[in-house]
C-alpha cells in the first residue's frame, strides 16, 4: 500500500492535531488542582469577611499564605512528575521562576490597592477577586477556551455581585466565585 503526499500531510496533521489536544488537556489537569484550592479559599475568607467582619483581614492573610503554601507543594509534586528527561536544576528553576511570578502579582495587588484606595471592603475584594479571573481569561487565551470561559463565568458573578447584592455580599462571593473556580477546577480536572 503506497501513501501519496496528501494522504501523509493530513495523516501528520491529524497526529499533531491529537498531541495539541492532549497537552492542553494535560495543562487542564494541572491547573484544575490551583482553581480548586483558591476557590476554597475564596469560599471561606469571604464568608468569615460577611459573618465575622472583625475576624475579615486576620483570616483573609491566614488563608493566603495557606493558599502560597499549598500551591507550592502541588506545584512541586506535579513537577515531581515531570518526565525523566528533564533535570532536577531545571524544575528547580523553573519553581523559584512561578513563586517569583506569584510574587510579582501580589505585589502589583497590594501596589495598586495602595495607589486606588478602595473606599470600602467591597471595592477591595471586587478588585481583588476581578484581578484574578481577568488573569484566568488571559491564560486561558493561550492554554484553552475552557479556562478562559470559567474566567469569564466567574467575572461575571462578581459584578452581578458588586451591582446587585447589597446584603451579605461577602457571602454571596464567598458562594458563588468561590464555587465557580471550585466547579470550574472539578471540570477541567475531569476533562
């Protein structure tokens, strides 16, 4: 049987066709583990911020530094699978490399947070909470459509929230964006 140059360049393209949609199903994957704890996270500082208010920033930087710890840990374990043929001085690098970027996003955070002055609580958390899922939407731009749409979902919410929900909105966020990287995590863990 003879394959004429047609039939092998579709052939090729099928296959790279199928290694594009596995690796992005594997970045689902390990994305899915961050958007699960987040959104726990999420899930309790704001509903401590709308049942203990007093309790809000202690929780809110308990929580966080949780989250950092957490995060790095699954980081590390997933890198732990990476295949044999990298090294250990590279995922070594490349860890300091996604902690020194984290860092980098909270310390814009706080910068702009210092520079806005939200005039109340709500104003903080909407930015906070917006600042993440418009990050969520730009690596969905390049990892997949899915991240990007949770991003969006979640977005949303939040202003639906901020406009809309005057009682308890704490706990409203804590609900619904908290659930949306939950559920959204549980999808693309599932994919």
């Amino acid at each position: 049987m003879e394959i004429n140059k047609t039939e092998a360049a579709l052939t090729l393209a099928a296959i790279d066709a199928a290694g594009a949609r596995t690796t992005q199903l594997q970045c689902y994957r390990r994305f899915a583990p961050f958007m699960i704890l987040w959104g726990a996270i999420w899930l309790l500082a704001n509903s401590v911020s709308d049942l203990a208010p007093d309790q809000s920033g202690t929780v809110w930087l308990a929580l966080t530094l949780l989250g950092a710890t957490a995060s790095w840990w699954i980081g590390w374990r997933q890198h732990a699978a990476v295949a044999e043929g990298s090294t250990p001085r590279t995922r070594l690098d490349q860890g300091w490399r996604w902690m020194l970027c984290f860092l980098v996003i909270v310390a814009f955070q706080v910068a702009a947070l210092a520079v806005l002055a939200p005039s109340d609580a709500r104003q903080q958390d909407t930015f906070s909470s917006m600042f993440w899922t418009f990050l969520y939407m730009a690596v969905g731009c390049w990892i997949g459509w899915r991240l990007f749409a949770i991003g969006l979902v979640a977005t949303l919410l939040i202003l639906l929230g901020y406009f809309g929900v005057h009682s308890h909105y704490f706990l409203y966020m804590g609900c619904v964006s908290g659930g949306a990287l939950m559920a959204g995590g549980l999808w693309l863990r599932r994919l």
